[in-house]
C-alpha cells in the first residue's frame, strides 16, 4: 500500500507541530508506507474563531499557517515571529476592550486581509486558500466550516443571578486560562453548520486519516459536530488513526483537562480513545487505532479491549524529528501493526 | 469686543499647526479681544477620507487631533509620533494593494477603534467626539460631514480610452505627489451631503470664524461645499477672516498649485483672497478679511479693492509663537484693523 493521500483533523498548536513532524517525515521518507509526494490535507478547527474589534480571528487556522509556513513565534507557539504590539497598546490607551486577547501588529494584517475579504462575500475557505498562497504551508488548509461556529463555555459566577456565566472560548482560555471549572462547553452555531467545500471528500478519498494530538473537546470535538463530519470518518475506506494528547495522565498542552472533565470523560490516553471510539463495534465511533505514549503503556490492553489497535511510543513533540517518529508509529499502527507492536 | 467663541474651517497639516499656534496665543493672552478661556471649535474637511483595507481613514481630523492631542509625528507632520510599519509591511508580503499609503500601525488603531464605531452604526461625529476624549485636543472638533464624500482628481492619462483617468485625492496627493496637472476636481457625494450636527450652529453662533492657511480647493472648498455651510459664513454675525496659504507665489505645504490651476484659480496670495471673496458685495462670497505674507504686500491693495479688509504679516508657521503672532494678526485685522495696518 501506498499512501499519496494524507488527511489529518487539527487544532491549533498540537496539531501544527504535529502537521510539521509530520511533513518533515513525508519529506525525509521515514514515514513507513508513504510516498514521498504524498499530499497532506488539513482540516482545521474554526470554532475557536472570534470577532475583536472588527476583525475576523481564526486562531487555528493562523497558527497551522504560520507554522507550516515558518511563520509562527516559536517561544509562544502562536502568533508571529518579530512580532511588534502597537496596536495593542493604542486600543488600551483608546480604553477599547477586551485587552486580554494577543494581538500582534504583524498577526493584525492577516486578519484585516481576512475580514475585508469576508466582507466582500469570500467565504473563509476561500480567504484561506488566499493567505496561504503567501505561507506556503506544504499543505491543503481548509477550515472545518465557511459558517460561523463559535465555542462558548459555561463556568460558575456567583454573581450572576444564575449562577453561571458563558463566555468566549478565547476568554476562557486565554483571560481565565482554563483555570475555573467548565460547567459545559456550548459550540454555537455547530448543528446548523455545513463542513467546507472539500472537507468531506478530502476525508472520503483519503488513503489514511489522522486525528493528531489536539484537543478531543474544543478542537478535534468541534470538527467531528460539523454534520456529515463524523458519518465521513465512520464510512471512509481510509484507516483514521489518533495520537493521544494526553500523556501520563495530563493533556501535553494544558488546561484541557477542564473540558474533558466537563464532558465527563476521564483525563486518561486511554479514556479519550474511548471517546473517539472505535467505528466497526460502536455506533459513534471514529478511529480504528490509537497511539499512547509510553507512559501509557498500561493502558494499551484497555484501549485493545476496546476494538482498536493501539501501541505505546514516546508521544511527546520535543523536535521535529521526534514528532516525526511519532507520525511513522501512528502510520505503522493502521498499515503494518506488527511493527509497531514491538515499540511497546 | 471680548471673543470667547472661535470657529476654525479646517484641512488637515496647515489648518493643524495654525491651531496649535491659536490656542497657544489664546491661553497666553497674546490674541488680541480673545479672552483666555475661549472655545474653538473646529470644522474639519472630510473629503480627503478614504476606506482602505477594509478601515475608515481620516487623514485630516486625525492630523489636527493628534497634532493638537501631542500624539502627532513632528517631522512628518502626518501620523504618530514613534510610530511602527509592521502591519504595512505586512499588507504588501500578502500583496494587497495600494501600498502607497503611510499606514502605520499606532494609526492603525485609530482607524480600527473609528471602523468598529461606524460598523456599530454610530455616526463619525458621534466617533470623533469619542476618539478626541483620549487626545483631549483642547477644541471641539466636528467633522464638516457625517455623509460620505470623497474628492476624485482626473488627470489626463494616454493609456485610458478617454484619455483621462479619475484617482481618489489621497492616490494623487500621496502616490502622484501632484506632480501631474489635474484635469478637474470631483467631490463625489459633496452636493448630497449635510453638515455635521453643530457645524451650521458652530458657525451662526460664532464671535469670530477663521480659514486658517488650509488648501483652499480640497480642503477648505469641500467645506464650503457642504450645503448650507456657505449661506452660514456669509449670514454669520460673526466677522470672517482667512490667512493665505499661498506665500510669494507658491503654496507653503506644496503641490496645491495644481488644485488652485484646475479651478482656474490664480497661484496668488490675493488671487485665493478674491476667490473666496468678501461676503459683503459678492454673491458667493464668505470672508471679511484676508491676511497675507509680508512678501505679498503688493498684492494688498488688490485684495482691498476686492472689498476685504487686509494686510500684510509673516505668514510662515515657523514655531507656535510665530503662528500664534499670525493668529494674532489675522484677529486683528477684523477687531483693530489699525493695529494691524502698522504691520505692513
């Protein structure tokens, strides 16, 4: 078997490092079973998406752009490199808020190319395709939908007259830095959304599919509602497997915690791949195999009792060769099994 | 005769820096028959506004706000002091156009603050007022228009069809740097346009109304071209009294030869005098005098036998104390007018 066809469902950091791993892997044809040509397709989380002061923000979509396209901060891991804060500091000085949200003078351009072309009647796959004719990413960055998704979490206020409080997405994340429990995770707008131009054939057509390490609720969660989303990922001939972004029983890029709790689901490899499940034996299911890191080792059983395959390597993206070792592992877990097996 | 209510018709840098120098006489005392604590109030053009990027920009009330508000680049005279480029930088990597205009990101700001404002359906006046509560430019300052108008130039241009070609005023005055004649002036939207609220009563209310030395065809002209701001100076109980832009026979901030030459206007001191003409026995005329450069006293007597009081004084804008003496001059000549007859 030869993979030329490579689709994988991304968030924002997680998922872009990973994507980087994973070119660099393609590339260097160390990908077991991939050509070297393969093309990879992105389909990019946008219901983190936001409007600030006038200007349309997709905080994934930008930061898979400028990390493929070498772009990206790496201190931060978002936002741009040489990144100067004029504007910013003028909107506090106008007493414009919010103020907590990071906004970049260079990250400001996209978006005002983004918002004036939204508002000239583009859709937002249309605008992506333009921004990244200057990135280059190396890849097919579509966002999940052209229709406005936006996250929303529900946290405890005891000075609400309810009791509770639904903010942003961003502002729950960035401003309150997920540290106050998440009561429920509301994704407005997500049942009545369509998926992209593209989106669904580029997971139909697929010869594998990969959900990378990002987060099962708000990044990867919020693909999979896009209606027809998850019914492409259950009926693909692809195999479609996932890397967990929990490790040793904590979420590699923090915080996400909260919003695995506040869907019930245990902070464990394990546990999320059961969410994920597996699609021949339940009837939501999305994966056929999950890769946990090797300090989840003892966890493979559980995820096998579960109907996927499943293996245990190291998992965490510390350079870009190492990432790209976990790309081949997750490959040979759904094209040559025994292989991997032995990293246990 | 003691003034506590003064009306400025202003452009952008001339008008600017000739306010800087009347407030600086009325708070040191220096301007005769003006009590120090007199309100100016300045109508500013708005014909010079453009949309670019998808933002409102303003060139001239944000030039009179920030010189006024200290936020202005001295050197340039335009735009903010220590002011970064990274979003224009930005904007021409993706290669949207126009990259011509000197947008800098602390600007930038102002126009995003501006844009949100309008989008939220406030009108500019309703922005402006907003905008100054931060610069505090020490006036009142209201926009001639909250209507859309826009100055066009036609120039002639052998590769169009027609042989001419039509730019917004900002892509003549910026990009062309006037360098080539103008056909015509057009002010789209001019004839269907309303004053601002408070403009026609800014006006009629006045003890003293100034045209400060402000480019008489698109700056100060558009003004006038608001309907009913014309019939407000000439029926004004308040005196009405200009400073010439044009010094020895060219204009002092440049390039507006060329405006005055497609309006068939003489390139004089006395000529600009005549053109906006004394109130009392033209038909269209708004002014009562007309203050000149010591350079053009010649041109005095012209200008007298027109019907206008005039003089001759230092008209070059040199530091605040030398505008503030012009301020002074151009006050005096509609209070005492003997004073200022000693001057020639």
């Amino acid at each position: 078997m030869s993979i030329t066809r490579i689709t994988v469902l991304s968030g924002g950091m997680g998922g872009a490092r990973f994507l980087q791993g994973l070119l660099h892997g393609i590339a260097a044809g160390t990908v077991p079973g991939v050509s070297p040509g393969a093309e990879v397709t992105v389909v990019a989380n946008t219901a983190d998406d936001l409007w600030m002061h006038g200007l349309k923000i997709c905080p994934d979509l930008d930061t898979v752009m400028y990390t493929l396209g070498d772009g990206i901060d790496l201190d931060r891991g978002w936002g741009r490199r040489d990144e100067t804060w004029s504007v910013k500091a003028e909107l506090a000085a106008y007493g414009v808020e919010p103020t907590w949200f990071g906004l970049g003078d260079r990250d400001i351009a996209t978006h005002v190319v983004r918002t004036q072309m939204l508002d000239a009647g583009y859709p937002l796959s249309a605008v992506t395709e333009a921004l990244c004719r200057r990135w280059q990413p190396g890849v097919r960055l579509l966002p999940m939908s052209d229709d406005r998704v936006e996250t929303h979490v529900a946290i405890a206020d005891e000075a609400a007259p309810s009791g509770r409080r639904v903010v942003h997405f961003q502002e729950y994340w960035v401003r309150l830095r997920a540290e106050v429990p998440a009561e429920s995770v509301i994704v407005v707008g997500l049942d009545a959304s369509s998926p992209a131009p593209g989106v669904l054939e580029a997971i139909a057509e697929a010869d594998l599919v990969v959900l990378p390490p990002s987060n099962p609720v708000v990044s990867v969660g919020t693909i999979l509602g896009v209606p027809g989303v998850r019914e492409a990922l259950r009926t693909t001939a692809a195999p479609v497997v996932g890397l967990s972004p929990v490790v040793g029983g904590s979420h590699v890029r923090g915080m996400a915690h909260q919003m695995l709790t506040s869907i019930g689901v245990e902070v464990s490899a394990a546990a999320v791949g059961l969410h994920y499940g597996d699609r021949a034996t339940t009837s939501e299911g999305v994966l056929d195999a999950w890769l946990v890191d090797e300090r989840d080792a003892d966890q493979v059983d559980r995820v096998r009792g579960a109907g996927l395959a499943c293996a245990a390597v190291p998992l965490m993206m510390s350079d870009v060769d190492a990432t790209a070792a976990m790309a081949a592992a997750a490959v040979a877990l759904v094209t040559d099994r025994g292989s991997v097996d032995g990293a246990r």
